[in-house]
C-alpha cells in the first residue's frame, strides 16, 4: 500500500474534506475511493500505469475519484474543469486516455468525445460493483500527468511517480511543519501542482482538513476565514491582490473582525507567480503575516522556500528545500558566483520522471549528468535566492546587458498613480530589444514622461521603458491578466 494511503488508516476517523456538500473522514474517503477503484478495474489485477483522465468538480468527488486511480494502479490525469472541448480533447488523444471519469455535469461536454475518440465514459456516482482485492501499487510506477505549456510549443504533460509525489510533499511538510490539526481552504485549480500537491495531499498526508470552496469568491473566502476553523492558506498573488480590495471597500468592523481572524493563521504561502513587494505589505498590514514565498514548477513540485521559522525575505524564494539540490550555471554551463545571475537547475526524488512521449523533450530538460534544467534565471544574495525571470521571456537583452522584466515591474509598482503593470522586451534594431511597459493607472492624466523621468532616479538609464500602453481597455485573459505574448504583439502592432 502507498504510504499516503497507509497514513490516511492512521486517521480514520478525523476529518479529512469539506466541501459544500458536506464532511467526509479519511475512513469514508478510504472505502469510497476503494470502491470505485475496483469498478475502474472490473476484475483485472491492476491497470498497469494505464492512463485515466478525470474532470470532477474540486471537493471530496475530486479526491475519492484520484485515490481511486492510484490505488487501482494508473496514472491520474486531471483536466480542467473549465477547458474548451478542443483543450480536452488534445488531453484524451495526447495522453492516449483509456477511460474518462467524470462528475455528472461534465458528462455532456465529454460523451461526444469519448464517442468520437472510442474512449469510454464512466459517471463517478454510479460506479460498477466488483468484488476483489485491490493491487499493490510500485512507488517507482508513474502516479499522475499534469500539462504544462511552458513558453513555447504544445502543452507537454509532465508524468510524476508516486516516489517523486512522495518526495515533492514530504519535503514541504517538514519545510513548513504541517499538523493533524491544521485546516487548510483549497480555491487553486486541481489540474495545477500547487492545489494538488502544495495544499491537498500535503495536508492529507499529514491528517489535516482541507476544506473547499467551488470556486473563488472573495467574499466566500473571507465568510470561511471568519468561522476560525482555517489555519493555512495558500494562493497565488492574483488573489491576495483581489482579497485586499475587497477588505479595502469593508467598513471598518468588518476589517477588523477578519484582521483578527487573519491574525491567527499559523502559514500563509503565496506562489505560482512573482509577488510584488507592495503586494506583501499590503496584506501584512491586513493580516499581520508575512506571506511565504516559494519556488517551483510542474516538473518537480517545489524546490525552494523562505523559512516556516525565521526571515521571510521579500522579493526572493528563499533557500532549497530538504532532499533537494539547487545550482545556478550560466550560458557556458558553469558555475556562478554568489551575486551574479544564472540558470535555477535543479536535482532530487522530486523532479518528474519525463515528458510523456516525448523522449527528445526529456532529454533535452536535463544535463548529462541528471540536473533539470528550470530555464529560469536567479541569483544568490546572501543565502536567499532571488528570482529574476525566465530566461526565454522575463529576461530582455537591451544594448549588450541583460536585464530583469520582474524587477522593473516591482520597482514601477511603487508609484502611486500605478495600480499594475507588465514589463516586456520587443525586437529593436538598435538595441536588439526595447524595454516596454504595459500599465494600469489611477489617474487619468498620467503622464508616461513624468514616470519616465520618475524612473531614471531608480533605473540605470539603459532600463528605463521606451514606450507605454494603457491596459484598461485591452482583452484580459482567463486570469484577469494580460499575457507576456499580448503585450509584445500589442507593442510591435504599436
């Protein structure tokens, strides 16, 4: 028996998951996910590393219906719940689904396409019933496939065993000291490594509660904090920039009961995307507490992290994590000097087994001598790692220096009249890439000369954007956000 599953025994009888539908034990989640485990098999040994997708609805259905896939012996493929057909379907060919499980209001979206693909599709309430043991599951066999686009090409999907899971949650819980008694409110998305690694198995590997929202609703999140049941938190900046407005236009009791509430929170853990600095202190000044911030992507869950105990330092991710190896190389592959920016590559139980089918792609993500190569650009600053970009978009080359998007972006957050802000390189024929900025103000007789002039006080000149657009009348998307590939269109159109 996998250990999560082992640990989940220890604590039958706690609570495990709330949902708008109700409390479930680890007992009830433990039996329920069997059952339906063994209709998934319908008399066979073991699936054998097939792979099964799922789209359920976040909640206790979700996780029965994962447990359920693991114990049975596949790998788990979540898909988004909010994917256009076509988005689903590359998933069911890409990953050459065998069966499709599925909450009942997706089953119309996916009968087509199981009927068009020959891909069955079975309805997670009304599972088949069979009677036989379930098998016993390798933690060497591939667990789970997670898709990830990066910066280029199709989504790749990112296939993890239940080892490298194990190590990516083990290192967190003693990273950040999880408890039985924690309780956690889950709102990311379940197709992510951050929902379903950083919040949900770390918490059911340790006996928490993790508690669920359908979906995010700052006013449902802040209506769950005020009962002062949830202990934990994790998000990515987006929505802490969404819950300080909306804490931000509450009259003043109301501020004060859920910054009491806040106050005794024991970890709150902000990541997925680079936090701005005004971002931090403005829900210190909420909440009383120093988001964590944290480092690390699908191919290997996290890799590095401020401290649960002691300075959480803004701007930077911190230092690596327990079981986990972290260099910084530059473009002749060597070793970089304390201070001066390189390539984040990283080693350990944690990182992925390999890009499914796509042997060239796996090769080409690691070094001859096993380092996963993140493509993202940091450098060492006193112990704490400080992220500057990911190499092939946030790091612009401008007249013969290289140059961090991230940290102009944090610096232009500052003024007061900017309420947000992207910060791109385009193609220059003097400069080989100008720096431009994309910007949402609060005042509508800004002055892009003004901010410039501002700028040169804090910037090298080099640094200091060229050209400016305003953002509040461009197409957002599904985030609320404008993408790095639309700014740079919507400049080179400009």
């Amino acid at each position: 028996m996998l250990k999560i599953f082992e640990r989940a025994e220890q604590h039958s009888k706690q609570t495990a998951i709330v949902d708008p539908a109700g409390m479930y034990s680890y007992a009830q989640l433990l039996e329920d996910s069997a059952a339906l485990s063994k209709s998934l098999l319908q008399g066979k040994h073991s699936l054998k590393e097939s792979t099964i997708g799922f789209m359920v609805k976040p909640g206790y259905e979700y996780v029965k219906t994962q447990w359920a896939i693991w114990r049975a012996g596949g790998i788990a493929v979540p898909i988004c719940v909010t994917y256009p057909p076509p988005s689903i379907q590359y998933v069911l060919e890409d990953a050459q689904i065998s069966t499709v499980l599925a909450s009942e209001e997706f089953i119309p979206t996916l009968q087509p396409l199981g009927q068009k693909l020959g891909i069955p599709v079975q309805n997670i309430k009304t599972p088949l019933q069979y009677d036989q043991r379930l098998p016993t599951v390798p933690e060497s066999s591939r667990a789970m496939i997670l898709y990830t686009s990066g910066t280029t090409g199709k989504p790749k999907g990112v296939v993890s065993t239940h080892l490298n899971i194990e190590a990516q949650i083990t290192a967190l819980v003693e990273a950040w000291e999880w408890q039985e008694d924690d309780h956690i409110l889950n709102i990311l998305p379940l197709h992510h490594v951050h929902g379903i690694i950083n919040v949900l198995s770390c918490a059911l590997w340790s006996g928490a509660c993790c508690e669920f929202l359908p979906s995010f609703d700052a006013k449902a999140v802040f209506d769950t904090f005020r009962k002062g049941e949830v202990n934990l938190f994790m998000a990515v900046p987006t929505i802490y920039y969404k819950l300080i407005g909306y804490w931000e236009n509450l009259d003043k009791e109301d501020q004060n009961v859920i910054s009491n509430r806040l106050s005794n929170f024991r970890l709150m853990v902000s990541g997925s995307a680079a936090l701005p600095v005004s971002t931090l202190e403005k829900w210190r000044h909420i909440s009383g507490q120093t988001l964590l911030e944290r480092y690390g992507m699908t191919e290997m869950g996290m890799a590095i992290s401020n401290p649960y105990r002691g300075e959480r330092r803004p701007g930077h991710i911190g230092q690596p994590l327990p079981g986990v190896s972290v260099r910084l190389v530059d473009e002749d592959k060597k070793l970089v000097e304390e201070g001066t920016p390189g390539e984040i590559q990283v080693k350990g139980d944690n990182v992925f087994r390999e890009y499914w089918n796509r042997p060239d792609a796996t090769q080409e993500a690691f070094t001859e001598d096993g380092w996963f190569l993140t493509g993202d650009i940091a450098q060492l600053e006193e112990g704490y790692y400080r992220i500057l970009g990911r190499n092939s978009v946030d790091i612009i080359k401008s007249g013969g220096y290289k140059i961090s998007a991230l940290e102009i972006e944090e610096i232009l957050r500052t003024h007061p009249v900017v309420k947000d802000c992207g910060v791109v390189g385009t193609p220059d024929e003097e400069w080989g890439e100008l720096v431009v900025a994309g910007i949402v103000v609060s005042d509508e007789n800004f002055n892009p000369e003004e901010l410039k002039n501002w700028l040169k006080d804090r910037l090298p000149g080099y640094k200091v954007p060229r050209k400016y657009i305003l953002l509040d009348d461009l197409p957002r998307n599904t985030m609320g956000k404008v993408t790095k590939k639309e700014l740079q269109s919507l400049f080179t159109k400009n």
